[in-house]
C-alpha cells in the first residue's frame, strides 16, 4: 500500500528514510556507518497547514533524490509550535501530492493524542451517521440490511402468475450447470478494465487514485479470475469515482458487499454518497475510527 497511517513511533518503523521534525535548514544524514537508511530533518517555515504541507513534501523529495524506496514520517512543525491536527492533514495532503508523480511507499507515524477522534466536533456528522446505520456486535443502531448483491447473481426461475391447473405441478424450466456459466456475470478484472476505458482513464491514473501498487494492478489486469481483497475492491471502486449503485455491483463481481455491519462499509458510503471520493481523506477518516484503510500493497 503506497501510504498508511499508523500510531507506531516512527523510531520503530522500517524505512528507507526517516522524516523527523527540525529547526534551521533541512538535513540528510546516515543513521550509521553502516546503515543505508537516511535521517531528514524537515523544518517548517511556519505552523499553518501550507508551510506544513511544504516541509513534508521537501522531505519526501529529498528522500526521492537519495534513491529512498520508502520513507517513515513523523509529525512536522512541532517544534515551532504547530498545532498536531493541522501537522496530520498536512502530512496527508502531501503524501496525496507526492504520490501523483512519485513511485514510494510512505508510512506516517501519527500519535493517539494528534487524531481526530470521532467524539470531537470534526468528525460529528460522521459518527452521528454511523450509529444511526451500525448494527455489528457492539450496537444496534439502525437497520441490518442486507445487500442482495451476488456474484453472478441471477433471477430465480419462477412459475407462471395464474395458478397450475388441478393435478398440474409448477415445473421450473431445467437449466444446465453450463448454460447457467454461460449466463453467468462478468468478473471482478472484466467490469474494472471496461469502466477505466469507458471513462477514458488511464491505469497509473487509477491505480494511484486507489492507494496500490502497480504490481498489483499489473495482477488485476493480467488474471480475469482474479479476485482482490475488499479493501483493494473498495479503493478502485472510489478511485473511479463511482456512484453508489455501481460501486455495489462492483464490488459484487469480487463476491463482495456493502453491509450496515461493518463501519468501514458505512465511513465509505458516508463518503461516497456526497460524492466526495478522495481516498486519503477516507482513510484518515478509517484510521479515526480504528478501521482498516483502503488500498493494496
């Protein structure tokens, strides 16, 4: 997955690069003789969002001029006073940016006190729109509905509306295990690639939209019957800015579906259904909530 948020110290993460907060002038050091790995020192101009989101992406370019594959941030502009919340949605917003153009996996370290948690004032709307749908484990709230989306879902046959005549049984048409595969809907990879041409994309365009790598796209395209995880499913789903029906009957193809039982399945819907289809926003918003984020590694 290209990028991911954790809450692990950034000190304990495996990285190429290290980004880490600073004053002064931006510097680049081996973290040891006979590392390979690179401490960057970012320091921002200032604590708004715009010089934040300028010192993360000076950092993630060093990084790129040092031949760094990956890179581990941590959060920026606190030693100059920065506000930690407005540090995580710069460091978001740049990675967004940085990855348009640039092949790198990015993890960023944000810690439990720096996240909009779902019982502040930000994340309202959303938490009120959960709990009204939510029906998993730890609550009732809502409706559980159901999707009646399948793969390869198909009519059941059913006998004629006036009733059989007396000693008459309602026989269903017999259908062959063969014509019924025949019958059967296009797959997950088929009714991908068909939306990226019809809506004139281009693939590097979608795979990065989604948070994944070209190795795994390169798989989705090269095997028909290949079936990815939800979470890659969601992100192509997003990444193509689909409405909520054909997300569902996307998702479907993979034998997947949207369900009030899960959250995440509700924080995208929320998402999606006002048409917002960013998929870092989504994930910060996952990654609030304690739910796995969307993409694929």
């Amino acid at each position: 997955m290209p990028f991911m948020l954790t809450r692990s110290e950034v000190s304990a993460l495996e990285a190429d690069a290290c980004l880490q907060d600073g004053t002064g002038a931006l510097t680049a050091k081996r973290r040891g003789l006979l590392r390979r790995d690179w401490v960057i020192c970012c320091p921002a101009a200032g604590t708004d969002a715009e010089a934040l989101t300028a010192a993360y992406l000076t950092g993630l370019e060093a990084a790129s001029k040092r031949g760094c594959g990956t890179a581990a941030m941590a959060l920026l502009g606190l030693a100059s006073g920065a506000d930690p919340e407005t540090s995580v949605r710069a460091g978001v917003r740049a990675a967004s940016i940085f990855l348009r153009g640039h092949d790198m996996s990015i993890t960023f370290s944000v810690p439990e006190s720096a996240v909009k948690r779902f019982d502040d004032g930000f994340y309202a709307a959303l938490r009120d729109y959960i709990h009204a749908r939510y029906s998993g484990p730890e609550g009732t709230a809502g409706i559980f509905n159901r999707s009646l989306y399948r793969l390869g879902a198909a009519p059941m046959p059913t006998c004629a509306a006036a009733p059989p005549m007396k000693g008459e049984a309602c026989a269903a048409p017999a259908v062959s295990l063969e014509d019924m595969l025949k019958a059967a809907d296009a797959g997950f990879s088929e009714t991908l690639l068909r939306l990226i041409d019809q809506g004139g994309h281009k693939d590097a365009e979608i795979y990065k939209k989604a948070n994944i790598d070209r190795k795994l796209f390169s798989k989705i395209r090269s095997k028909p019957d290949y079936r990815p995880s939800k979470s890659t499913a969601l992100a192509l789903g997003v990444a193509l800015e689909l409405p909520l029906d054909e997300l569902r009957d996307l998702l479907s193809r993979a034998g997947y579906s949207l369900t009030r039982a899960s959250r995440r399945d509700i924080i995208v819907e929320y998402f999606v259904s006002r048409g917002q289809y960013d998929i870092f926003a989504i994930n910060e918003a996952l990654f609030a909530f304690d739910e796995p984020l969307l993409g694929g590694a």
